[in-house]
C-alpha cells in the first residue's frame, strides 16, 4: 500500500458526545435552547431546534424570586449546563451551576462550594466559550452586595464590580478554574450597572465583552471594551461619558445590547422622568462615536406613527397627548422604559414597560418599535398599549393598586431575540412567550390600551408555570460551529 503525505486544513465539527447524543449543525443563530426559572417552581426549557419550539423541565430547587437563569453550550449546540441563582437575597455566594439535568455542579451544599459571588437578580448574566477551548467557559454576572445600608434596603441598587469565573466541564464533571474575578479596566475594578453584552467574533476572529460603568450618585457613564481570549480578559478601550440624571434604580434596570450585525450599541438609561435621555445609540467601533454616530434619543420627542384611529399624521409623542385627550396616558410613557432588544436586521430597536406613574399604581405598558432607519434623534415611533387592572385613569395611565389588583396585571417585562427569527416578550403573572411576528417589519399598532398580541403565523409559546425572565444569549452569534485545525505537511491519510 502507498502512503501518501498531504499537507491541507480539516474542518472539524467538535461535538461532545453525552449521553450517547452525537448533535449535528443546523440553521440559525442565538441560543439553541432557553433555560427560563418558574416562579415558584422548577425550570422550563424552550427547544429552538426543534421545527415548533418544544417545552421541557427541568428541576432544581424553588426560588423565592424569579431569577434568570441561562444555559452553556458545546461546539455543536448540545445543552450542557446552565446558571441560575438560589434567588436568596442575603446570601453571597449562591449562583449555582447545574448540569442539563438539574444536578448541581457548583452549589452552596456538595458540589464545587461555595457557589459564585453573583447578584440574586443579575438580568443580564452572560456565558462565553474561552477562544481556542472546547471545555472551558467564561461566566459574567455583578457581584452580590448585601442589603444592608442599601437603597431600598436592596443590594440590587447598589452599582456593582463585574466579575468572571472560568469553569471546565467535561460531560460528568465541573472544576472552577477561576473564581470571582473582578474585570478590570486599565488596572481598576470600576462599578457597573447590569448593562453588559457580548459581541459575535469580529472580522479578525476577536470576541469582545462590554460593560456599562456608572458610579453611585454620578450623572456620568459610559461603556468599557473587553477583548475575550484564552488568557483572560483584556482591557481594550473606554467609549467616553454620556449623560443622564442619576436614579438610584438604574442599575438594575439600565442595559446595554448589540445587534446581531455587530455594527450597533444600544444603551438605556432606566429613569421616571419626562423629558430625559432615554437611550444612547453607539457605534461598536468607539473612534467612529462622534456627534453623529453617538445619537442621544428622548422617549418623548419620537415621532409617533399615525394608527388611522386616532392619529391620522406623525406627531412627537409629546404633542399626541396634548392634542388629544384619549392619548393623555402618553405623558408617562417614557418613564422606567426596560429592557430593549434590537430586530434580527438591527432597524428596529424594541422596548418594553414604561408607563410608570407613582408608586404601588398599576399602569400603562408597552412594546415600542423605534425605526433606526428614519432620521434621529427624533426617529419613528410604533407603540402597543398593555392595560392596567382595575379603575383606569386615561389622563395618566393609572389602573388600580398593586395590593388590590396585582396578581390581575399584566404589564410587559422582557424582550429577546430568539434563534428561530423571531422577538419574543413576556408579561407579569403570565406563563407565555409572546411572539412579534416578523419583527424585522413594522408592527401593528394598537394606541388604545387593550391585551398586547402581536403574533400570527408564528404562535405564542406556553411555559408550564409564570416566569419574567429570558436568557440573554449572544446576538447574531451561531453556537454550532465548526473550528479549523492545520494538520500539517507530515499527516498520514491511509
């Protein structure tokens, strides 16, 4: 027999093969599975690899609150383990790490103590392969801070370090290379609001994570640039301050997101006050953020879309509940805007919530559609209106009281990309995933307060209990992929 030497490139799908399940690429981006924490209850799973979006369950102790919980993946999209904190608040180290199954890999009790240092109510948890590794991940979460002192008497509105931990896991066990690190900045541990995000690698491969700085009391923030790579995390560079008057409830609520095209940042500043910067549009490439790159919006003077109803012509949201009376609950509708998505295209930036009017007050909520392809800062503006339970004071927006109509209301509350194509939300005292069907096109709008149901041929997905929260995944990035390996001039081919 002839041997012969070759020297070529092999493209080699790394799988892991657990439990006996070999996977293979399929269509899409984003998360190929949902990890979603009950309420009350275990932990549901949302299958996008499946042709109609299958639930599962998995489970693991009860929490006191909803947390987030999100999942890791092998090169080939096989669900490995997910995140998910105990939801006790005055406990330190209780984010835990489970297995696909629900067996505990890091915990408080036997498995990898203690668990890591993380915030009980950290939406915006994020999980990122190490480059070049194929059983090593990195996991970013804000630091538990205890709730004494708090604002609130709550840790969660304190501004918190970001931290990292670098596990490996091979199919059975789990081992905590890194623990709780704080992400530095030029040699600092800066504070942060929950606003972080992980980009999709950039043409030459680099994989970036961000984070939004803010200090307690400060008007100023900004957003810090992280190079991702096998040895560690890296401090690249700082976007320069934005402005926005500072509110103690900002971080927990301010985010930060970035397209799936990798092109575009979008930065809330969580508020309750009219006429404030709401969002910052940035670029990802921080020396193209000049004055025109860096857009500044105001949820008030975007130009509402007529809905042939009631409006009949565009007209700035500010003016539309002047003019007309039915629209008076408008005045509110900027106030506490939490979270935002972009559309899979990147034109449309989603928000959900708003409608804020005083304490303890049921209210106006809403899924807004800001077209990025119209002129800013002033772009358009589609709305759905959620209304509240109880009496309902059309001036403002106001339903009934929390102590008495609660469990009746159904305000929007998260919003995310999903691999199928579509953009989901979900509301309050509600087991759904509400589906916008083709979110890269307008929305239909609907002014008049009514049960906001913005699905059609792709239908909204049942949980088996009520949940809030959605993993927040990479956007744009393809967890089944294959990686590239020279063999060299002496491989033996036989």
């Amino acid at each position: 027999m002839t041997v012969k030497r070759w020297s070529f490139k092999v493209i080699l799908v790394q799988c892991f093969i657990l439990a006996g399940v070999l996977s293979y690429g399929q269509e899409g981006t984003g998360l190929p599975l949902w990890t979603t924490a009950l309420e009350n209850g275990p932990v549901n799973t949302v299958d996008w690899m499946s042709a109609i979006p299958e639930v599962g369950t998995i489970n693991t102790p009860n929490s006191p609150v909803i947390p987030v919980s999100i999942p890791a993946f092998s090169r080939c999209g096989d669900f490995l383990f997910f995140v998910k904190h105990s939801g006790i608040r005055d406990s330190e180290t209780d984010l835990f790490i489970y297995d696909k199954d629900g067996i505990p890999l890091v915990d408080d009790n036997h498995a990898n103590t203690p668990g890591l240092q993380g915030l009980y109510a950290d939406r915006e948890i994020q999980i990122c392969a190490v480059p070049g590794k194929t059983d090593e991940w990195y996991i970013f979460y804000n630091e538990w801070h205890s709730d004494y002192g708090a604002p609130g008497g709550n840790g969660i509105y304190v501004p918190a370090n970001i931290l990292y931990s670098v596990v490996q896991y091979d199919g059975n066990t789990m081992e905590v290379l890194e623990r709780n690190v704080p992400v530095k900045a030029n040699g600092s541990a800066f504070t942060y609001t929950q606003g972080k995000a992980i980009s999709i690698p950039d043409e030459n491969g680099n994989q970036y994570f961000y984070g939004l700085r803010r200090s307690e009391n400060s008007n100023l923030f900004s957003v810090d640039k992280f190079l991702v790579n096998i040895d560690g995390i890296e401090f690249v560079e700082n976007s320069g301050n934005m402005n926005g008057t500072f509110f103690y409830l900002t971080f927990l609520s301010s985010s930060l997101i970035i397209d799936s095209q990798n092109d575009k940042i979008a930065i809330l500043n969580y508020n309750q006050n009219q006429s404030e910067t709401d969002l910052y549009i940035l670029n990802t490439d921080f020396s193209k953020n000049t004055d025109k790159e860096m857009t500044a919006v105001c949820g008030g003077e975007l130009i509402l879309q007529p809905d042939n109803q009631i409006l009949f012509s565009p007209m700035m949201v500010q003016d539309v509940y002047q003019e007309f009376p039915q629209l008076g609950f408008l005045q509110n509708m900027e106030k506490k805007i939490s979270p935002i998505e972009f559309s899979p295209d990147g034109r449309y930036l989603y928000f959900a919530n708003g409608g804020y009017v005083s304490p303890g007050i049921t209210h106006v909520s809403y899924i807004g559609q800001i077209d990025l392809s119209s002129s800013g800062p002033n772009y358009d503006l589609r709305l759905t209106a959620e209304i509240p339970p109880g009496p309902f004071d059309v001036s403002t927006g106001a339903g009934g009281s929390y102590s008495m109509y609660g469990a009746e209301d159904h305000r929007t509350v998260d919003i995310q990309k999903a691999r199928d194509g579509m953009v989901y939300f979900t509301k309050s005292n509600s087991n759904t995933l509400f589906c916008i069907d083709n979110p890269d096109g307008p929305i239909e709008q609907m002014l008049t307060p009514g049960s906001i149901d913005l699905s059609g041929e792709n239908e909204n997905i049942i949980l088996n209990g009520n949940f809030y929260y959605m993993p927040d995944g990479i956007d744009g990035f393809d967890y089944i992929y294959p990686l590239e390996f020279d063999l060299g001039e002496d491989t033996c081919i036989l």
